[in-house]
C-alpha cells in the first residue's frame, strides 16, 4: 500500500516533483507513464526511503518514509534505474551478499527462493558479466525480492532490453504483482497499458491525468488529426474545412497545408476530400495523423482556457487529441 500526499522535491531552485498525490492498493500494479525529466525516478527514490522529500508526505506499506525509513526499506523492493552488479561475482554469491547486507535470517533460502522467482535457478553459478542483460535486469528483480517485500518499486525495468528481453521482463513482473503492491515507471506507453491496472501520466514533476489502460486506449484512438495539402496558395482553405461537419477545429495552418482535428470517432476523410475538390482546389495529400504519446503530453499539459478540464477522468469524451 503505498499513500503520497503533496509530495515536492526541489534540487536547489529545481522542483522535480510538485504537489504529488496518489495511492495504490494491495495487488494493484500502478503505472508512473511519462517521459525522461519528468520526476518519476525522484518520486521513487523518495518512496523507498532514499531520499527525504522537500515537503509533503508518504506512506509505504503503513510507514512514513521520512520518520520511519528503516521500516519502510524493509518492506520495499526497489530496482533502481541502474542495479550495482558486481561482474565478477556469480549470481548466486551475488544474492547472498545482498541478503547479508540486508541481515535477512535464511539467507540462502531466501536466495533459492528469489532465484526461483525470476526463473533463474540454473544460473545461479554463472557470473554476472557473462549475462545478458534482460538477465542481468532478473537478478535486480531478484535481488529486489530477497526479503520478500509488500510492495515493489520498479523504476523503468525494461529500460536497454531487446524487444524478446522485454516481453519476458514484463511477464515476470505480471506474475509478481499478487498481493504485492507494485508501482512501476515507464516512458513506454503500451507498456503501461499492458502491464498496470491504473495509470499515472506525470510530466513535468505534476500529475496531469490518471487512467485506466482501456481509458488510455480511448484517448489514442478516439479522436483523429488529419493533414491536409491543396495545390496554390490555399487561400480560403481554413475557413471552407473549419466549416465541415464533423470536423473540430483546425489546429494549424501553414499556406497550402493544414491539420484539423476531427469530433471523436469520425472519419471525415471522405467528405474533407469532397469539401475540397468541389471548392476548386486541388487535393495533394490528405492523411490521418497518429496520437503519439508526446501528442498527449502536449495536450494534457496545455494551459489555454480554452482546453477542457484534464484532470477529471469522466471528462474523455471531450478529450481533443
Ligand atoms: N540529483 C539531482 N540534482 C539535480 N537535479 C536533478 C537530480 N536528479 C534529477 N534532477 C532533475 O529533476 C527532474 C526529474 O528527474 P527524474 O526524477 O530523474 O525524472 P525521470 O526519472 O522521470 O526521468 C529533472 O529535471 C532532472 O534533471
Ligand atoms: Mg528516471
């Protein structure tokens, strides 16, 4: 269980993280989705007791971070952006040693039983700079689990793998979640939507939305842009588009090419197309433009009055994308 209320860092005069707030439950896998600089390795370091916050609070598995870290480290598994391997130890005295570090009693079965955890008891004698690195990315799980902690901090663990790494990587830590708590870092929107129950977009050290995966999906494909290039000089283009139904607005304008955006779910190629060649211009290109996720930070960290309330999840359907 892991409880953040109004949570600020400042480096110096740097705020990284503001005002955040949120929670996970018992079981739940929450995705801290946003991109490099955003605040989410911060957040983390603060979360497992690493670092004490400039002001807010939090709670992890029932301790404050700050008045009790011991308690907190105990009960916490973090993977760290960039795990300290030692190369030339063996996975297993590896593990060893950082059960003993960690004083765990039963060290070695806990090391059998963190091995077992991420599928790699027949390697528990190979040296760690004989891995590869999805491997190594499984021992910092392991090493993570040793004292088989409540809740799980993974910061960007699929970071550097190779796409058949990654795919394994996430399904370890599908079958890890449970009655864990996991909250997990990403840049990679699908992997957010693949792997967590509830999703937190962060940009900018701020929370800017919180989704479910299927809510995440709908903003991706519900609404559309559209470019579209005429011949000439285009005078006259924006208004005749802007005009047609089932088109929202035009987004920009640059001479002969524009981009609209349409009302969600429409495809209004055909009658843009027909709109265009019956005014007279001649229709060079006119596309669909995906939703990247860079698209979505743009549009939900937009501060025009004139965007609609972000923060409220009932608010979708009104989403411009
Ligand atoms: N030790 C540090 N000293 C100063 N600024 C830092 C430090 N660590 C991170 N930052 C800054 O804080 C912001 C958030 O960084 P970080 O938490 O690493 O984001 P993320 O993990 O989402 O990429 C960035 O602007 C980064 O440059
Ligand atoms: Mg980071």
């Amino acid at each position: 269980m892991i409880q953040v209320d109004g949570l600020t860092k400042d480096y110096g005069p740097r705020r990284a993280i503001d005002n955040l707030s949120f929670h996970a439950e018992k079981g739940e896998i929450l995705g801290f989705l946003g991109p490099n600089g955003a605040g989410k390795t911060t957040t983390m370091r603060i979360l497992t007791g690493y670092m004490p916050p400039s002001s807010g609070k939090a709670m992890v598995a029932g301790y404050d971070v700050v008045d009790q870290s011991l308690e907190v480290r105990r009960r916490v598994g973090y993977l760290p952006e960039t795990v300290p391997l030692y190369p030339d130890m063996t996975v297993y005295d590896y593990l060893k040693f950082m059960a003993d570090l960690r004083h765990l009693p039963s060290a070695e079965e806990r090391v059998d039983e963190a091995l077992e955890m991420v599928h790699m008891e027949d390697r528990a004698d190979g040296y760690i700079a004989n891995l590869s690195k999805g491997m190594r990315q499984r021992v910092g799980l392991a090493q993570a689990l040793l004292h088989s902690p409540e809740v799980l901090i993974l910061d960007e663990p699929t970071i550097g793998l190779d796409p058949a790494q990654i795919l394994d990587v996430r399904n370890l830590i599908r079958g890890l979640a449970g009655e864990r708590t996991v909250l997990l870092s990403t840049h990679i929107l699908s992997e957010a939507q693949q792997l967590c129950n509830r999703v937190l977009i962060i940009n900018k050290g701020r929370i800017v939305a919180e989704d479910s995966p299927a809510q995440l999906q709908a903003r991706l494909s519900g609404a559309q842009r559209v470019s579209v290039t005429v011949g000439g000089d285009g005078d006259g283009l924006v208004n005749l588009v802007a005009s047609i139904s089932g088109v929202a607005g035009v987004l920009s304008a640059k001479g002969n090419s524009l981009e609209i955006e349409t009302v969600p779910g429409l495809d209004v190629r055909a009658s843009v197309a027909r709109a265009i060649v019956e005014a007279g211009y001649d229709l060079l290109e006119l596309r669909n433009i995906g939703m990247s996720l860079e698209d979505i930070f743009i549009e939900l960290t937009r501060e025009s009055p004139a965007a609609p309330e972000m923060a409220e999840s009932e608010d979708l359907e009104s989403f411009e994308e």
